[in-house]
C-alpha cells in the first residue's frame, strides 16, 4: 500500500485542524519517541532468542523438567448416616373408611 504525497499533506492538515500548530509538534516528538522505544525493544528481545539459541545448540526452547506428581492414597470410604426415626402418628383422627350398605 502506497501513499501518496496528496494524502500525507490531506492528513497533516487534518492533524493541524484539530491539533493546532501548538500541539503538533509536540505529538510529533512524543510519536518518535514511542517509535524508537519500540524498535529498541523489539531488537533486545530478537537478541535475546538470538543468544538464547546459539547457546544451546539444537535446542530452540528451554528444557523443562516434567512436574512430579506424588500418588495420593484415595479417600477413606463415608460412614453410614444414622438410621432416622420412625414417623410420628398423626394426632388428627381420620374417621374409619365407610362400608356400603347392603340392601
């Protein structure tokens, strides 16, 4: 993707217009210094894998050991709940079943 000069000086007047004159160069050095952090970091950090894998030839990662694991005796089985209590009888009378009359 190519820009063109017409839309650089598009986009600069559209930063003066809501910028101003006054801020824009101000947000123009802070904007370089982000680049430049951001280079420096990104080179640190491909130096560092650079070193980090000419130091341990054929390795391209850290070796790590594998976590050990320790067997754990399994629980002990559950008591049985207590037996419940008989249910209570019932203080409301019912009245006896009725028997049909035979005539």
């Amino acid at each position: 993707m190519n820009i063109t000069p017409w839309e650089v000086a598009l986009i600069a007047l559209v930063a003066l217009l809501i910028f101003g004159p006054k801020k824009l160069p101000e947000l123009a050095r802070s904007l370089g210094e982000s680049m430049r952090e951001f280079r420096k970091a990104t080179s640190e950090a491909t130096q560092t894998v650079k070193d980090t894998a000419s130091d341990k030839p054929g390795a391209t990662t850290p070796s790590v050991a594998p976590p050990t694991v320790t067997p754990v005796a399994p629980p002990a089985a559950m008591p049985a709940p207590p037996p419940t209590a008989p249910p209570v009888a019932s203080t409301v009378e019912t009245p006896p079943p009725s028997t049909p009359s035979r005539e």
